[in-house]
C-alpha cells in the first residue's frame, strides 16, 4: 500500500508507521512535503468529519492536478471533547487559546473552566481521532477513535500531544503524559483505534 498520509509532523508519521507495521500492513508513506503540498487549508468544518475530509479532498485536486496516482490518501482530524463544557475544545483544540498559543496556555484555559467542577463525573472528556481515506478510485472511506478519560485538576508532565498533560485514561489515576511508554501503548489510544478501524475497512476494499 502507499499512503499519502496529510502532515508534516515527523512523530504523527512515527506513530503511524508503528500502528500499521503492528497490524502487519507493508506501507510506504509520503508526507505533504514528500508531494511538494504547500497550500494553506481553511478548516471551517463544525465536527472532525468534515474538517478530516477538507484535507482530504484539498489533497486529492493538488494530486490529481500533479498526476499523483494509486496512492491512498489519509488525513485525519483529532481533538479533546469535555462533557460539561459542551463538546469544547472539540475542532478548535489546536486553537483554543489563540492561533499561537503555547501548550501551556491551552491547558490553563481548559483547567480555568473546569475549576468548577470538582467531582470525577463532571470531569468526563474524550479524545477523539476521525481519519478520512480516499482510495484511488476516488472513495471516501471514515474511520473514528475514541479515548474516554477525565480532566485532570492540575498539569503533568508537559509534551506529546497539546491536552496529554491534563487528560486521565479510564482506568488510570495520572495523565497520559505521566505514564510510562509501554503503558501508554498499551492504553486505548484514539488514533490506535481510528488506524486500526480503518485498516479493516481498507482490508474490506482489498486494499492491503
């Protein structure tokens, strides 16, 4: 299989790599840069679905304006979903603090609204992954992860993805941030999860 996966992000492609070599998928990966994709895209989309499938779309006129061909494009769109604050950060995570902001200015601005909340129940999130594939034939194919948790009551270790430090795994007592390597990997991962329910899907398309 060749993918045009949709980033520049040295460790999303690390990860994915991972993921498909652990589900023995043989795959060569192109990043945007690989393509020579530059063009800035508006992701106005309401839900992960639409923002995904924006990307994907945008990526499949840049390749079919280059004669890129038989390759499967993946894009993905992620986020944390908090119940009590209606979904939010949901699409605008990477953004939820400004444009710029820095990991730490997003996670006092989650942490600053949940200051009321002082029971577990009311602490209940999810990180969410929605990949969308579009096979050579031109079919959209969608895929979800999701990873329930609660919202942790002050930071952990800083890094990895912009809400880690903050977000507690069910069935855990510290943030994803905290935890070791191989319990990180063994935890439900939504991205794990999203990659794993596409390549099915895939599989099912005799995609392989």
């Amino acid at each position: 299989m060749k993918i045009i996966y949709g980033t520049s992000n040295k460790n999303k492609v690390i990860a994915m790599k991972k993921i498909l070599k652990d589900n023995d998928i043989n795959a060569e990966i192109y990043t945007l840069r690989d393509i020579g994709f530059s063009e800035k895209i508006i992701e106005d989309g309401k839900t992960f679905e639409e923002n995904s499938k924006i990307k994907a779309v945008a990526i499949k006129k840049f390749c079919d304006k280059n004669d890129i061909l038989n390759k499967v494009i993946i894009t993905d769109d992620a986020g944390l979903c908090i119940e009590k604050l209606n979904g939010e950060p949901g699409v605008y995570s990477a953004r939820y603090a400004g444009e710029n902001a820095t990991q730490v200015q997003l996670l006092e601005k989650v942490l600053n609204k949940m200051k009321r909340f002082e029971n577990e129940e009311d602490r209940k999130c999810k990180f969410v992954c929605v990949l969308t594939a579009i096979i050579p034939n031109g079919e959209i194919i969608v895929a979800r992860g999701e990873c329930k948790g609660t919202v942790a009551k002050k930071m952990g270790t800083l890094g990895g993805l912009e809400y880690q430090p903050i977000f507690i795994p069910n069935g855990f007592n510290k943030p994803l941030s905290d935890l070791s390597e191989k319990t990180y990997e063994e935890t439900h991962n939504h991205r794990d999860l999203a990659v794993k329910d596409l390549i099915e899907k895939l599989k099912n398309k005799g995609i392989k």
